[in-house]
C-alpha cells in the first residue's frame, strides 16, 4: 500500500496477477495501484549457463557448432536414459511435478497417444508429490522405449537434457518469469510453452520456440504436432531457429539495465 513502486518479474505477469485467479486476496489493492506496478524479466547467469564451457555435457559446443555436436550429445543422452537411439524428437520436462502450475496433468495426457505410436521419445526429471509421480511412473513403465522418468533432482543430469533434448516443455497454468525456457534457449533446445506470464513474453511462437494458448492437453498435443512437422519437414528453418534462440539475449545485464531505468 505504501510502495513508491512495485515490480514483478515479468511484463505479462503483472497484468495477469490482477485477475483474480492469480491473487484472489490482493488483486483489489493491485488494481488500484496498477499505475505503480511495472514487470521486469528475470535474467540468467551465461557464465554458469555456457555450452562452451558446460563440464557437465559430454562434449561442449557453440553457435557455430552446435548443429554438429547437438546429435552427438543426444546419443549420449539416450544411452543414459536407457532410450534407442533413433532419429526421434526427443521432448524433455524439467522440474516440479506439480500439476497446478507446472502443467504435468495436461502434459501426460498430450503425449501418452504419441508414446504409444513411436512419434517422440520424453524424458521427464524432477520431484514432487506422490500420486504425479505413480502416474508418471506407470506412463514409463507402459512405454519403456518412448519414455524415461528420473525421480530426483540431478543438475548434471538437467545439463545434459538442456543440451541434448530437441524441445524442452513448459506447460504451465501460470508461471511469473520462468528460467527453463531461457536456459533451454541458451543450450540451442526449441522452447514449447504455455503462452503464460514470461514463458510469453520470452518466447514468439515459430521464432524462438512453439506457444500454445489454452489449458488444454489438446492444445498442447497440438503445438508438439506442430514442432514435429517443423523439425523433419523443413529442417534448414529448424537449424535456423536453434541458431536464433542461441542469440537470444536472457542475462541479467539486460535486466539490470531495466531496472536501473
């Protein structure tokens, strides 16, 4: 109530926390100091997220290497998850195991038809409460060839997914800025995002990744399908959009810059 100013981390999110199902106890006072709030991006250290200098990948690269090296790190990646080797998408989820904000009741349900029939391969890592992870469990169990589940929390194994996978998803209900898209991008791994506080204001549909809008396990299929076509119908655009979100700019340089202004 007192506050000179109020920040978020991210344009989009400080719109939506005045909705109600955002903040349903503080949206009155948001709405009516909406003139003093303002959404700042948060940013990522590309020092400490560097493929040329990852120790944790099995072989570092760089833009002008990565469409070299990346197939490489694959492989490697599916030995480890204990997948074949094939020339599949191989889609990636790191983090919580949340269904309210982290989008894994719509994500299960997006994938299991295209498991079934071979189209992708997923690798699923993280934590969380124990009725997810049974259903993440059985979904593994059921297509072991398709589908890898890591239940723990492993940051080299998170680097080497960063590096290795073709997409990483992020198909959350909400998220206010969100790091695994950046980082992701910063690896040369496509984006699919909800297009959700700044998972939508840090990737642009077809350009730097592939956004979907409702909440919906059919809109997310939808934009899976669609990163699918991209990839094997027109390779040369998808290297290009690899290439594109490598020069994305996330550092917490240019949001220092915003908050200093």
């Amino acid at each position: 109530e007192y506050a000179d100013v109020m920040t978020t981390v991210s344009p989009t999110f400080a719109r939506e926390m005045l909705v109600g199902n955002y903040g349903p106890h503080v949206t009155g006072m948001l709405n009516r100091r909406k003139n003093k709030i303002i959404g700042i991006l948060n940013g990522i250290d590309t020092t400490l997220w560097n493929p040329r200098r990852d120790r944790n990948i099995p072989r570092r690269y760089s833009i002008a290497t990565v469409h070299r090296v990346k197939p490489f790190i694959k492989g490697h990646l599916q030995r480890a998850l204990r997948l074949p080797e094939e020339d599949k998408m191989l889609f990636g989820f790191v983090g919580r195991l949340d269904p309210r904000q982290k989008g894994m009741d719509i994500l299960l349900g997006a994938v299991e038809k295209l498991l079934e029939k071979g189209t992708i391969q997923l690798a699923i890592l993280g934590t969380g409460k124990p009725t997810m992870v049974t259903s993440i469990r059985a979904l593994a169990k059921k297509y072991a060839r398709s589908c890898a589940f890591i239940h723990t929390f492993d940051e080299r194994l998170a680097r080497r997914m960063y590096a290795g996978c073709d997409v990483m998803v992020v198909p959350s209900r909400f998220e206010p800025c969100g790091l695994i898209q950046m980082i992701a991008m910063r690896y040369g791994t496509i984006p699919l995002v909800r297009k959700t506080g700044g998972l939508a204001d840090t990737v642009t549909d077809g350009k730097t990744g592939f956004v979907f809008g409702p909440y919906t396990k059919t809109a997310l299929r939808g934009a899976i399908e669609r990163a699918i076509a991209k990839k094997y119908k027109d390779p040369s655009y998808w290297n290009k959009m690899v290439t594109r979100v490598m020069r994305q700019d996330h550092s917490w340089t240019k949001s220092a810059r915003a908050y200093k202004r």
